[in-house]
C-alpha cells in the first residue's frame, strides 16, 4: 500500500496544477472507473497512461481518499500488456464469493473491464469484458485466467458498470455496457461474474451525435422517498454535447431486472438537432465527461465523479507534466420540479474543513452598466455564493479568476433564461481552435431570483445554479497573476441580494 504523493496538495511549481480536484502527479489520466467505497475508504480507479502525458498506454491508475476531498494516488493498479490495454469498466465487492476468487480470503473486489486486444493478441481487434480480482483490499490485482469472459466479437463493445440487482429470492449481477457506435447500452446478467446472458438493449434515443460511452444505472428515491424509487440511466457521449464535445445525458425511468424503461425520452433514433437543449444532460459545460458513480456508498447516498476536460483538445491543454483533473465529487438526487424529475447535484464532503478565515461579504447592492472589481475579494482558489434579482440589464454575473475586468464571465440572461459561461479571455486560449468558446445552458429564476454556488480552482470553475438544478464545468487556464473577482452588468442595472466569498486555499 505504498503511496506516490498526496496529488491534490503536493507542493507544485505549475500554477496550473488544481487544489481542490485529483491529479495523477506527472501522467496522464481520463475516465473515472471502479469507483467504490471499502473498508472506510474511496477508491478511485481511472484510466491512465503510466509512461506519459498524452492518451496511449492504457492501464487502470488509483488514488484513495477518506473524505473525497484529499487524494493519495498509488501505484498503477491494473497495467497494459503487450496483448491488451485496460480500458474502462467497475468494480464491485463480491460479498458472497459468487467468483470464486475468495478462496475462503476475506471476499475480494472484483474488477470488470474491457480488454482492448492488440495486434497479435488471439483477440486482435476485439474489445471484451474481462476481471481481474483483489484479495488485499484493492491495492493489488490478479487478472483471472479465463479472460474475456465476455467476447460479442465487437470491436466496439466496452465500459462494462455492474451492480447487484436484488430481486429478493432472483438476485443477480447486472452489466450494463455499450455497443458504442450503435448509440446502445447492452444490459446482461450473471450468478457468478464469469458467465453471462443477455437481458436487453436500449437505445438509440436523445443525443446519438457521437459514440456511447461509460454508462451508469442505479435507482434513487423521489425528493428522498424510499417508496417512490425510480431508475436513472446515464450515458456518456463524445462529440454531440449541449456545447460541442464530449457530454453525458441520462435518462429516468423503471428497471424490472431484464429492461430499462425510459419516461424521459425526448427523441428515439437518431437525434433531432433541434431538440439537443431538450435533452437531459448531466452537465452543459464543455469539461465533464465519461461521469460514473461509485458503489457501496453508505446510507444508499449516491456520488459521483467525471472526467474534466473535453476529447476535442484534451491532449492539448496546457499542463505539465501532469494532464487532465478529475471533477469535484457530487451528491446526486431525484426532484420533482413543476411536474417532472429531474437530477439535482450538490459538491460531496465537508467543505467547512478546507474554508479559511478569510472570506468576502457583500448584500443589497445594485450592479449598473459596467463592471467593479471587488478590491477585498481576490484569489485563486474559492467558493462563491451569490444570489441575483435580475432588473433591466441584458446580462449580468461575476468576472472571475480576473486581471480588472478581464477574466472568466459568468452570467445570467433573464430575457432568453440563459446561464452562460464565457471563457474567450479566460487566460491562456490558443493552444486548441475550439477552447475559446461562450457555453450555454437553461436557467428559470425562481421566486424572482437566481442563486449560484460557483467552486473556482487553479484551472477550472464548477457552477451549481438553482440549488443544483443545473450545473457547468469548464477548464480555464488564468495567469497565476489574474485573481481578481468583479460584478457587472450589461444594458441596465441588476442587484445582488448576497455575495459571500470562501477562500479555500
């Protein structure tokens, strides 16, 4: 259980490197995988080049955390070989031995991934499900022997989420995967983790503008009601996002045990490109990706954690020698709002452990046309509790991680119910065409005003609107200099009713 170094607080001399999100220390990482909560700790397995900083190599690195806001990154848990890569997938606690890998050991984890055969290997070409087990925990793992253990002959076939369906006397292991470019997640079952059948398919359905990827099922209570359960299926995709790139969406409904059934979809097939804002996103950022949540969270609480950055110009982005952060972990629940359900979605742990003495106050001040820097207010790594009453401006909001009054915009545009996100002169922009980019989503006031928890760290900014409602993730990558806040207005007058600024670092 040897550890590497403590990446989120690790002294660095980039000013790039996050405080408050994960990074491996010096490679490469991208998808969340195996997520899961054992013997009193997060494991956080993730795709990962060990050997560089750009996408190749792939194996499952590891970090660990008690309280999802500090991480300890371990060695590299499940590596390449000249015959496969290790591409993403989940892992579970085989509490009754159903693998057989126990061997009377306390019950293992069992890791469930695709192998990405190679050239030369029997399975050349193929991507399949394949295990691997640990006996210790979760620091070391075996692969099993009899790898595939589930082979559709697909070159597409991958990112295998398994979870334990209880159907009381009939419970079994569920898979859900996806068939990528057929826009389908696959729904198998198993007794043992080894054999497999086939249960049903869904899709194609709302966004199919890019492949499918890393899907999630799990059921979660009505406005906290454990006898109104409904089902949530979420599915990564990349491109074909809200904003351009790479996007997750869910769907809501019902899982019997054999098929998913979806109340909440908009379009079946291919996607209608006028109905894209209709859909239901996890997120309408450009940096929040191939989401997943983790298992055997106690009190049935459901987290999750994404991929930050974007496949459009991820190998591009201007870090070193590390590249790619991980988002905040998030608390994710169902709500009923004005008739229907919807994911609600709120930054995990304890926030109040990492605030510092410092803070910023503000109320009952009205924004005219223009911006102000907020002299008391600068810094580079926060939280920002702010809440609008929208007057005659056009547009109105917060300048961030600024240098005066230049830096990242986020605003609100009551008339077209518009939360935006500008980040054209967020800092460094042109190491990709694409990254200069105003980003969109919808956004309903409520009893007259709009509240915005906003997380700011050394190359990002998170926005939680309307108590969660909606949310945005975006990379920014601001001179170490720029750490002003400013308030403004466009075309009128707006009021902030409170504006409370957390240094969190």
């Amino acid at each position: 259980m040897d550890t590497l170094t403590s990446a989120s607080t690790a002294a660095t001399t980039d000013s790039y490197r996050p405080a408050l999100h994960y990074t491996a220390k010096d490679t490469w990482l991208n998808d969340p995988n195996g997520l899961i909560f054992h013997n009193g700790v997060y494991h956080l397995y993730y795709q990962n080049n060990p050997l560089g900083n750009v996408w190749g190599n792939m194996s499952w690195g590891h970090a660990t955390s008690t309280d999802l806001l500090t991480w300890t990154e371990h060695p590299v848990a499940i590596a390449c070989d000249e015959y496969e890569d290790i591409f993403s997938g989940s892992i579970v606690h085989d509490r009754h031995n159903t693998s057989g890998f126990g061997n009377g050991s306390p019950a293992p984890l069992v890791a469930i991934y695709t192998s990405a055969f190679k050239p030369g290997s029997l399975h050349e070409g193929v991507q399949a499900q394949s295990l691997a087990y640990s006996l210790d925990g979760g620091y070391s793992w075996t692969k099993h022997g009899g790898n595939p253990v589930l082979n559709r002959g697909s070159a597409e076939f991958r990112d295998p989420k398994v979870i334990w369906y209880d159907g009381g006397a009939d419970s079994y292991w569920v898979m859900v995967a996806v068939e990528a470019t057929d826009f389908q997640v696959v729904l198998y079952k198993s007794r043992d983790l080894k054999n497999w059948e086939l249960l049903s398919t869904f899709g194609p359905a709302n966004a199919t503008g890019g492949v499918w990827e890393c899907p999630d099922l799990f059921p979660l209570p009505v406005d906290g009601d454990p006898d109104n359960l409904k089902w949530v299926l979420t599915v990564n995709l990349n491109p074909g996002g809200p904003n351009n790139g790479s996007a997750g969406q869910y769907f809501i409904g019902d899982f019997d045990g054999t098929t998913f059934t979806s109340a909440s979809t908009v379009t079946e097939g291919p996607q209608d490109p006028a109905r894209l804002g209709d859909y239901r996103w996890l997120d309408w950022g450009r940096d929040y990706y191939a989401a997943v949540s983790f298992s055997d969270v106690p009190d049935n609480r459901r987290l999750m954690i994404a991929w930050m950055n974007n496949w459009e110009y991820a190998n591009h982005i201007p870090t070193t020698p590390w590249r790619s952060p991980m988002s905040l972990a998030r608390e994710i629940s169902l709500q009923a709002r004005d008739g229907e359900l919807c994911l609600a979605q709120q930054p995990a742990g304890d926030w109040t452990a990492l605030a510092g003495t410092e803070s910023f106050h503000l109320s009952g001040t009205t924004i005219h046309d223009g911006a102000q820097v907020l002299a008391d207010a600068a810094g580079t790594v926060q939280r920002i509790d702010v809440s609008f009453t929208p007057g005659g401006a056009e547009e109105f909001g917060l300048i961030l991680r600024g240098d005066g009054t230049k830096g990242t915009r986020v605003g609100i545009r009551p008339e077209q119910a518009t939360l935006l996100v500008d980040r054209r002169e967020s800092g460094q922009t042109g190491f990709h065409e694409s990254f200069p980019s105003i980003d969109t989503a919808p956004i309903q006031e409520t009893h007259g005003s709009y509240t915005l928890t906003i997380y700011v760290d050394r190359c990002s900014v998170e926005v939680f609107a309307q108590d969660g409602q909606v949310t945005m993730t975006e990379l920014i990558f601001p001179a170490e200099t720029s750490t002003d806040l400013a308030i403004y207005a466009v075309g009128g007058a707006a009021t902030i009713n409170s504006l409370q600024v957390t240094q969190l670092a």
